[in-house]
C-alpha cells in the first residue's frame, strides 16, 4: 500500500486488488472492484480523452474519470499495461494530486487509487477522478477553437504551469495533451494532469527550460506544420522558462 495513507481516505485490502478510496465513496469502490475483474460497465468517452478514458456517473452529482493506466512508446508494443515496482505509480499520483491542490496549484481532485498486483513488484494500476465539467486536453481545445481564442488557453496553461513550479514541482512529461482547459465566467482555467511521475524538489531556472522545452517538442510534434499553434500561442509558453519574480 502507500508509505502514508492521506487523510480522509480509506484503505481496502481484497486478495491482490488494493485500494485508496476517499471515504464516503462505496459506490467507487465498488466500480474499482469491477475494473479489478475486468468487468467495468461501459462507461461514457471524453471528448478528446485517451482510449481506455471513460467517465462514470455515481449517482447525482458526482462523475468520476477512471483513468486506467497504459504505457506509451515502443514498450507498449509488448507491454501495455502492467509496471513492475513496490511503490505503485496511482498511489504516488494521489499523494502529488493531494500536495499540489494544497498548494493552491489547479487538478482534478484524485478520488481514488487503485492497483492489482499480479505477482509482488509487478501490478496494474488505475486513478479515478471528480470530473471537471466542460474540460478538455488543451490539444483538442486548440484544434477546436478560432484562432482568437488559442493564445488565451495557453497563457492559462503557462500560469498553471508557472504556479506549479513556484509550489516546487516538477512535472517530467509536460505536452499540450496533459493540460484540461475549461471556460468558466472569469475565463479560461487550465489544469495540469497525469502527475504519477511527478516530483518535489528545487525548481531551478534549467528545469524551468526544460519545461519549456518539452512543450516546443511536443507543439512540433502535434501541430508540425504551424496549422493550430498561433504565435501568441508560443510566445504565452515562454514565460514557462521565467523564473518566479
């Protein structure tokens, strides 16, 4: 299980499925139960989320996001789904979502972790999250909005970006796809995900470059003939390589 449970959670031991569910939740733990089995019921697919992404309404008023876990790159080719290690990666995403929301930094809230070991040191894992209502990757916000109104999204994605650094975070795979941009009455709001690599340390102004490099890669990568990204687009991700004034 964790090294520390946080507070308001509770631990659920069941053969090899293990579970952190915040308290007062049964009905997801039933539905992690289910996802344990391999029998999760169809669940409904987010407006440009990831396959195997799928939102699940509990009961009125509360929407979840079960996210199972799927690797990317060449080792997906023969391994899709299972990570070898003792402290698994959706119990460390839920102690960073914890810290980070504590520190005023903006994503969805982490309402439960989930992993079911096949043999010690080798699992697959899953989080569930409170959804966020009218939120979607800021790739796809980018795709779908005028040209006016892309330069907006990503000075809120830099800030959100910029305050989680100030909190001394440091994301590792930052990308145009782990953002949620959602418009609210005071504007566009950008929320990070996909924190289970993340990590706390002293945010130096070479990682603060390097954040921002990894974001140029990743535009080059999803937009390579300049056919989405605007140049106030670029220019709002530069302040990512700023250091806190």
């Amino acid at each position: 299980m964790a090294r520390r449970i946080p507070a308001d959670f509770a631990a659920i031991r069941e053969g090899r499925l293990r579970l952190l569910v915040r308290e007062g939740l049964p009905e997801l733990a039933e539905l992690l139960r289910a996802w344990g089995r391999d029998v999760l019921p169809q669940g409904r697919a987010l407006l440009g989320g990831r396959g195997g992404v799928e939102a699940f309404e509990l009961r009125s008023g509360l929407v979840v996001v079960l996210r199972p876990y799927q690797r990317g790159g060449l080792v997906s080719r023969f391994n899709q789904t299972r990570y070898l290690g003792f402290l698994p990666r959706p119990f460390r995403e839920l102690a960073a979502s914890e810290t980070l929301r504590a520190a005023g930094v903006s994503t969805p809230q982490v309402l439960a972790a989930a992993v079911k070991w096949d043999v010690p040191g080798c699992y697959r894992g899953a989080v569930a999250t409170r959804e966020v209502p009218g939120a979607i990757n800021l790739w796809h916000y980018l795709r779908m909005a005028a040209p006016a109104e892309r330069g907006p999204a990503c000075v809120a994605a830099a800030a959100t970006t910029r305050r989680m650094h100030d909190a001394g975070a440091i994301h590792p795979d930052l990308n145009l796809q782990n953002y949620l941009v959602r418009r609210t009455d005071s504007g566009l709001e950008a929320a990070v995900i996909d924190l289970d690599r993340l990590r706390f340390g002293e945010v130096t102004a070479r990682i603060r470059r390097r954040a921002f490099d990894r974001i140029c890669r990743s535009i080059r990568k999803l937009d390579p003939e300049s056919a989405v990204l605007t140049l106030d687009c670029v220019e709002a991700f530069h302040s990512v390589a700023e250091a806190r004034r």
